[in-house]
C-alpha cells in the first residue's frame, strides 16, 4: 500500500462496501464450543444452536439480572467484539487480499473470537470483499509471472491457504507447460555461475529450480540444458 491517505481511501470503501450488506438474523452459539467446529470447509456456520442460559439469569426466585438486561448485555459485547474484528479485518485486507480461510485464521490468531469472525466473513464474502475464486487468480498470477513458481509449487500454496480444489482448477487450467519457465530460470542461474565447476553449477541450479517447485524430470532436464547451452562449461 502506498501513501496513507491511499490506505484510508481503501477503508473507507471497505466500510461502505460493508454496510451496504444487511446483517442475516444472528446464530447463537453460546455453550456449543468453538464455532468452527460445526463449520463447513469455507469457516461459515452450517447449523444452529440453541440458545443456553447463562448461570445465575434470572428466573423464579432468581437474584440475578433478569433475562431482558442480560441479552441486551450480551448483544452490546458482541456488537463491540464485531466491531473490532471488523477494524481488523479491514486493517489485513488494506495490505491485500486474502482467501477467506486465512483471513479467518488471521483473525482468530489475534484473539478474535470464532463465531464473530464467522458472522463477519458472511457479510465480507456478500460484499464481495472476500471471494475465493478472485484470490486464486490473483495469486497465480502473482507467483507465475512475477516469481516464476511451478503448477505444483503454486497448487500448494493456494490449498495451504483454504482454497478450494474447485478454484484452484480454474485457476491454474490455463498455465501451460512448466518447462519453458524452468528452462528460463536455469538459464538465468547459469549465467550468474560461470568460472565454477560443472558439479557445482548443476547443484546450484537444481537448487533454485527445487526451490520454485521445479523437481523432478523437469528441474533436472532444464538444468542440463542450460549448462550444455554454456560456453566452455567444464564437466570434467
């Protein structure tokens, strides 16, 4: 991101984006765990729970808080615990986008709690603010083109980050051979390697290609070829 004023601009949009998405009817899911646990593969709630009341409400012959001041009690701490999540859901998506599994895990990290990340992801992902198919692009475009990552290395990546196998189909069925890539790299670090010996050149060639996701036949394949195309590549 860049000049503050540009970061501000982005949060406002993302505020506005927001509140232009009504809320669905709230699920209460105190007393049943953490939420995550009756999630489906995306974090979003799949089932409602049954309201359970706290010890000591109010009752017959109950000297606690009636049950009126004790649910407008719980609504303003969950409305304020909303809230921050939101401030700090906006503050991870203003550096860049993410898919929703790890903004939910960013979340939850920095203590937010699961079922109010959860309500939150369903008003981001209705604003479209998170969407999974969009991040997929995003992110094969960035690693492909602008780090040079493998099919395989970049699959992996998009899966680690709670991509569906869906998306990341769709996202990676245009990338093409891995080879001419491969092949392009090892040719760079040919070039940055010469005046060593051929043993370890090979090594350090395979060693870049490894670390892009280029293993295998492939990284082997366009090490060898870049070194033949060397002049004066000593294999002795």
């Amino acid at each position: 991101m860049g000049e503050p004023d540009d970061r501000q601009s982005l949060l406002d949009s993302l505020q506005r984006a927001i509140d232009a998405v009504p809320e669905s009817p709230r699920v209460d899911v105190r007393g049943v765990g953490d939420a995550h646990s009756a999630a489906g593969p995306t974090g979003a709630l799949s089932v409602e729970a049954p309201a359970v009341e706290a010890p000591g409400a109010g009752g017959a012959g109950g000297d606690g808080p009636s049950g009126e001041e004790s649910d407008e009690a719980d609504s303003g701490g969950e409305d304020q615990a909303f809230g921050e999540a939101t401030k700090r859901a906006y503050a991870i998506l203003a550096l860049r986008d993410h898919s929703r599994a790890e903004l939910r895990q960013k979340l939850v990290r920095k203590g937010c709690e699961a079922h109010i990340v959860d309500r939150l992801l369903t008003r981001l992902d209705a604003a479209g603010l998170v969407d999974d198919a969009r991040f997929a692009e995003q992110f094969v475009r960035s690693q492909r083109e602008g780090r040079g990552k493998s099919l395989s290395a970049i699959t992996r990546a998009l899966r680690d980050k709670g991509v569906s196998d869906e998306h990341v189909r769709t996202a990676t069925e245009e990338l093409g051979d891995d080879f001419p890539l491969a092949l392009a790299a090892a040719r760079k670090k040919a070039a940055g390697t010469r005046g060593l010996a051929h043993d370890v050149r090979l090594r350090r060639t395979l060693g870049l290609l490894a670390r892009r996701g280029f293993g295998g036949s492939v990284g082997r394949r366009a090490a060898e070829q870049a070194l033949a195309e060397e002049p004066g590549d000593d294999r002795d």
